[in-house]
C-alpha cells in the first residue's frame, strides 16, 4: 500500500490541472461535470488515504511509518533531498481530515457556488489547495514540505481575492500573501541555520527521519551570539507558524480573509491551512521538545493569542469575521497544547476544530445562502424555524465548541486546559488565561447563535423579496456529516479521567514519545484519575454555561442590554470593535514605511542607477563621436590634404605646359646649358 | 691662316643664330628657317672636322646625310604648319596652343 501514497496528492493536482487547462484555455465544461471531476477527485484521494491508514495501523507502533520515494530531486554535494512522501500516525491523521472534510467541502461548494460564473476557476483553485496542502503533510523532508508550505499560502491568496473585481478582496488576498510571506521569510532562515547546524556534525539531510535521529548532535551547541542553536531554530520556525496559523503578531490577515467565499473560510481559514503551523511543529517536536524556552513563547503567544482574539469577536456584526476571531482563537489553543508538550492533545483539537469550525463555516455561508448573502447579524434574527436542517447542524458545531460535555471540543480543549495547569506553576497561569478565552469563547459564540437563529427576524422585505429558505440538500448533507463529527467525533480521544483508554493518544504516540516522555512523565505522576482534573472540568463546564446563559438574556429575544453595556463602557467597545487598531498601527509602522521606502528605492534605480547606465551610454556616444570627428577631421583631412596639395601642384605644374614649342625649346637649350656647365665645373 | 678654329668659331654663331631664331620668332616659317641654320651649323662644324684631322671622309659622308635629313624633315615640318594654317588660319607659333596644359 505504501507505493500508492503518490495518488493521494495526483488525484486533486489532477482535478486541478483538469478544470485549470480547459478553463484558462477557455474550454468551459458543465458545471455537473466541473464540480463533478473536482469532488470525485477528492474523494479518491480519500479512499486512498483510508486505505493507507488502515495498512499502516497492521503494523506494529514503533514501525507505523510509510514512505514512498519518487525519485532523487536534489543532489548537491553530500545533501540528497528526495521527492518522497512520509506516512506515520502524525500525517496519517492530517489526510484523513484534509481529504475527508475536504470532500465534504468540494459537495458543498458546488452548491454554494452553482450561480457563480467562475465556477471552473473556483474548482481549479480549491483542488489545487488541497494537493499542496497534502504535500506539506506527506513531505518527508522540510524542502518538500516547504513546497506544500508557499503553495497553500498561494491557493489561499487565489482564493480570497477570488472575486478580485471589487477591489477589497483583492487587498484581502494580497494581505494574506504579503503576512504569510513574513513568516516565511523567517521558517527559511530557520530551516537553513538548521541545516547548517547539521552539517558541522557531519550530518547533510534535510529529511524529517534524518533530523530525528541526528537531532541530539544539537544539544548545547550554540551561536556566535549566545543562544542555544535550537531555541532559535525553533523560534524561527515559529515565527514562520504565527503566519501560517494566523497567531499573534501575524493573524492580522486572516479576518480580512473572510472575503472569500465561505467554502474557502472553512476549508483552507478553518480546517487545513491554518493548521499547517501546528503540524510543522508536531512533525519537529524533536527539536521543539531540546528547547524549553521556544515552548514557553508557543505557549504564551498561544493562550494570549486565544484571550485576545477571542476579545475582538465579542463586538463584531459579521458573522463571518466572529467565527474568523473564533479560529484564530481556537489556534491559540493548540499552539497552548503544543506549548506545554501535550502534542497529541493540540492534535487532537486541531482534528476537533476542523469538524466543528469547518462545520460552523458551511452552516454559516448556508444562513448567508438562506439571506440572500447579507452577512450582518443585526440583519438575522429568528431563523430557527425558517432554515431548520442549518440550525440543528450548527447547534450541534456551537455545542462543540463552548465545550459541551463529551463533544468533541470539550473532549480537546480540556485535554489542552488540563495539560497546561499540570505543567508547572507558569502552567497554573497559562491554565486561567485559557480559561477566561474559554468563558469569552461561549460568550460570543452564543451570541452569534442567539442573534442569528433566535428572535424575531430583523431582516427586513424590502429589496430581498424571498424569505430565508433552506439550503439544497447537497450542501446541507456535509453539514449533517459534519455535525455528528462535532458531537462524536472527539471520543476515539476520550482521556481515562472519563472512562475512555485515549485511543487517539495511543495512536500518535510513536511520533510524539520522544519527547514528550518528560511531560508525560509528569502527568502521569499526578496519577491517573487526579481529582483535580475533574475539577478544572466542573469548572470551565459551569463558565461556560454561565456564559451561554447572560449571553441568552442579552440576545435571543430583543433586549437593550447589550446597549446599555456598550455605553458604559465607550472607550473598552471601541478599542474592541476595531480590533485595537492593531490593522492601523501596522500600517503606520510598517507598511507605509516600507511603501516609501520602495519608493525611494524606485527613484534611486530611476534617477542614480538609470542615470549612471545613462551616463556610461552617453559617454560612449561622446567618445564615438570624438572618435569620429578625429576620423572626419585629422584623417580624411590628411588624404584629402594630400589630395590637395597634389592637385595644387599640379595645377601649378600645369603652367608648365603652354603648348609652345618655343617654349619647349627654350627650355631644352637652357637645360643643355645646364648640363655643359655643370660639366666644366665639375 | 684660317685654321680649324675660325670655322668652329663661325659655327657656333650660326648655331646660336640659329637657336635665337627658333626661340624668338614668331612666324613658324621663320621657325623652321631657324632649325635649317641649326642644322646647317652643324654640319659646317662636321665639314671642318673632317678637313682638318686624319680621321678622313667620314665627316663630310655624314653631313650629306645630315642635309637630307634636313631635307626631309622640314618637308614633313611645312606639312604640319599648311594642316595647322588650314585649321586655324594663322601660324602663329605663339598662339597654336592647343596643347596646353
């Protein structure tokens, strides 16, 4: 089965090249057979993908690894980088969701996007996502995953500036590349130091089991500058993750990323793309687990991020921009878990948020479907029981993700709260942060539920004659999928504190062993069933309900408390309604200083560097010119002056001839006479 | 006694009678006049060679030569100055001048 693992990737890079070629070729197919190509694809590669897993789970743990080698790419010197995919339980899992929720999402996007007149390109665009997304998760070595890494960043920039006729998409998706480029910039320089750090013990790899086994040769060496090579390795890495994965200072694109279509948010913005930072470091926790200090900044940058997101989305009116607060959030969260070396627990909620992010995602681009694409929840109100098949669903993502016990966010989160309090006093701090995002979490997601579904319906008959209705059945059959998932999804991780054995953890356990032994260790040595545990339980479970219930005084039926709030408070709504204006501070500090820079730049090319070229040009001409002159004036001058003087001599000479003879004889005589007296003299 | 001296002396002021008249003398009939007493002077100086060495005749063999050459070159001469009248109508030696340059 391993030498298959090459047509998970082709089947959707087929799917692309297909709709891509024809529809820039400006061969347009029936939307049946476009949207028909794209979603099979995936669905193939999901086939695949389950066939791969389940052949690797006959295997024994320690050996759950698969890897499929296509051909040398790279050889310079002694470094051999090769075009190989790596199947072990870490990428295993991130297939399966990739290519499921991703097939999930193609059948729901062709119903979404049936009016849309660029429903080829659209298609193109998203199985062209989902190939580099599977390469970043399949890579075996970090160039590969690199490939994966630029091109999902690329698909993403296509996708949210797919409308790119009004000109703020196409800001959006230029701002998504331009941030996420950042965090690139760093991950290269990070995985280029690595690199080098490598090659002076000998070692020249760059594939990820290469790095596992040569990892310990790193410990202690440190740079020029004083910092243990590792830590700042890791750090850059991580830096490259807050991009990708939209954390603190980096997440600023990804609200603005809601300009998308809604099946773009919740693929790439919920379930995939998003969760390539927190991949990345599970697949290196090697070298995360050799540097405590880059652990500390994951977590804290983490837990900040998941507060302060979570902050901002409590006075948002789009929809779309609370769940994309929501998901930068919930990031947080996993970077929190990856933070405190609880890898399998931030797995496990990335696998818990793609279903129920992924799932509030599609139910709301389904309510922006029923409203006739009015996003704005002061606009909602009451569809409860106009859009019935939605607001079960979506019930069932909120329910997920306030932490609803035994859904699979409570199942996840908790995991991550729980690990974060039993790693040390710093642990206890990080703990309380993470709860109080937690409390802000079932705050503003009930306030979305509540404006949206509860209520009386505020939308208004003006211009939009048609009443909400229910989405079609292809659309909202994904939905159903998917909220199932929500609820159920997360007990394959129930920990033992519950009555369940942690499958999930036991499967994800030969990749994060290594070094998560030490944490491990020390879980396990509050012993298995620590009371506390259920206590933190009890406790973020009562906020949250606490949470839910003030939330339903204030929005589900018509109130003026949120009025009332807002006012005493003017100062604190504003700072939150706009974000904290953090999108202007990196304007004026970053991003005009940078424009003038380049504009200097372009004058000084124009005016110095062109000038000089110029100069050089202009120089050779002057010299060309004198050169020319020369040659006109002295050269010529000399053959004509010879000219010249011939003929003038000549004519002189002319004279002589008078046609005389009298003359001549003269002459002749005289000459004699020359010639006899020149005799006698001499 | 008239010895050789005399009839070289007379000679040469025949000879350069001669010449200043080819020189001076515009009428090219006068010109060809001029070279006979060129040519005439020169035999004289032959002539007297011939009577007063031991080199016997030859000098007066060779001055009958010279007067038929003379002869015949002023024959051609006076053909040259009737083609030239015919063209031009005058023989000026002056303005025959159709060499020039």
């Amino acid at each position: 089965m391993q030498h298959y693992i090459w047509l998970i990737p082709l089947f959707p890079l087929l799917g692309a090249l297909f709709n891509g070629l024809s529809n820039f070729a400006g061969f347009r197919f029936s939307k049946k057979i476009s949207g028909g190509i794209a979603a099979s694809m995936m669905m193939a590669a999901f086939g695949v993908s389950v066939g791969v897993v389940l052949a690797l789970s006959h295997l024994e743990p320690a050996h759950r690894v698969f890897v499929n080698v296509l051909y040398p790419w790279i050889k310079i010197g002694q470094l051999q980088v090769d075009l190989a995919f790596l199947v072990d339980p870490l990428s295993s899992v991130m297939i399966l969701i990739i290519t499921g929720i991703g097939t999930l999402i193609h059948f729901y996007a062709i119903g979404y996007m049936w009016e849309d007149k660029s429903f080829q390109r659209f298609f193109t665009y998203l199985n062209f996502f989902v190939f580099f997304m599977l390469l970043l998760v399949l890579g075996e070595n970090v160039l590969l995953m690199f490939v994966g890494w630029e091109g999902v960043g690329l698909c993403s920039y296509l996708l949210i500036g797919f409308w790119f006729s009004e000109l703020p998409n196409a800001k959006a998706g230029m701002k998504a590349f331009v941030v996420n480029r950042i965090g690139d910039f760093a991950f290269i320089i990070g995985f280029a130091l690595l690199y080098w750090a490598l090659t002076q013990h000998g070692v020249y790899t760059l594939s990820f089991r290469g790095i596992q086994e040569h990892a310990h040769h790193l410990i202690g060496m440190m740079t020029p500058m004083g910092l243990s090579v590792v830590t700042v390795v890791t750090l850059l890495f991580f830096v490259g993750a807050t991009g990708k994965s939209a954390q603190i200072p980096l997440y600023v694109w990804l609200p603005d990323a809601m300009a998308g279509p809604t099946p773009v948010s919740a693929l790439i913005h919920a379930a995939t793309m998003v969760t390539a930072g927190i991949y990345m470091i599970g697949r290196t926790n090697v070298l995360f687990t050799m540097a405590p200090t880059t652990m500390t900044v994951v977590a804290t940058i983490g837990v900040l991020t998941a507060f302060f997101a979570g902050t901002i989305g409590l006075v948002q009116n789009d929809i779309k921009k609370v769940l994309a607060y929501s998901t930068v959030s919930q990031l947080g969260y996993m970077f929190l878990g990856m933070g405190v070396g609880a890898f399998s627990a931030g797995i496990m909620h990335l696998m818990t948020h793609a279903f129920f992010k992924g799932l509030l995602f599609l139910g709301a681009g389904s309510v922006i479907h029923a409203m006739h694409h009015e996003q704005d929840m002061r606009k909602m109100g009451g569809l409860r029981k106009k859009i019935p098949y939605t607001y079960l669903t979506f019930l069932a993502g909120y329910l997920a993700i306030i932490g609803f016990p035994f859904s699979s966010g409570f199942i996840s989160k908790d995991e991550i709260l729980w690990k974060a309090f039993s790693s040390g006093s710093y642990g206890k701090f990080l703990w309380f942060v993470g709860l109080c995002g937690a409390g802000i979490t079932a705050f503003y997601m009930s306030r979305l539920f509540f404006m949206t579904f509860f209520g009386h319906f505020r939308g208004g008959h003006d211009d939009h004659h048609h009443e909400p209705h229910e989405s079609p059945w292809i659309m909202v059959a994904p939905l159903m999928v998917l909220g199932v998932l929500s609820l159920f999804g997360g007990l394959i991780g129930l920990p033992q504190a519950l009555g369940g054995s942690n499958l999930f953890e036991h499967w994800l356990s030969p990749v994060f062993g290594h070094g998560a032994h030490e944490v491990a260790e020390q879980v396990v040595a509050h012993a298995h069933h620590d009371p506390i545990e259920y206590v933190l339980m009890v406790i973020s479970t009562s906020l949250a309900g606490f949470m839910v219930y003030v939330a339903y005084t204030f929005y589900a039926h018509e109130s003026a408390k949120p009025k009332v709030w807002a006012e005493k408070f003017p100062a604190l709504y504003r700072k939150l309604y706009n974000k904290y204006f953090v999108d202007e501070f990196y304007q004026g500090t970053v991003v005009k200083p940078t424009l003038t820079w380049s504009a200097f730049l372009a004058r000084f090319d124009s005016g110095v560097v062109d000038g000089f070229v110029n100069l050089v040009g202009r120089v050779g001409i002057l010299f060309s010119y004198l050169n020319g002159a020369i040659d006109r004036v002295l050269v010529d001058g000399m053959v004509n002056g010879v000219g010249s003087f011939l003929r003038a001599a000549g004519l002189q000479l002319r004279r002589l001839q008078t046609g005389r003879i009298q003359n001549y004889v003269y002459v002749l005589v005289v000459g004699v006479m020359l010639v006899i007296i020149g005799r006698i003299l001499i | 006694m008239v010895g050789l001296n005399h009839y070289l002396f007379l000679s040469a002021i025949l000879f350069c009678m001669g010449m200043y008249t080819i020189s001076t003398r515009r009428n090219a009939v006068a010109i060809l006049m001029g070279i006979e007493l060129v040519l005439n002077a020169g035999s004289l100086n032959l002539v007297a060679f011939s009577r007063f060495s031991d080199t016997g005749l030859s000098g007066q063999i060779f001055s009958i030569f010279v007067i038929t050459l003379a002869a015949a070159e002023a024959t051609i001469a006076l053909a040259i100055v009737v083609s030239i009248y015919l063209n031009t109508k005058n023989i000026r030696a002056d303005e025959s001048t159709l060499l020039k340059n």
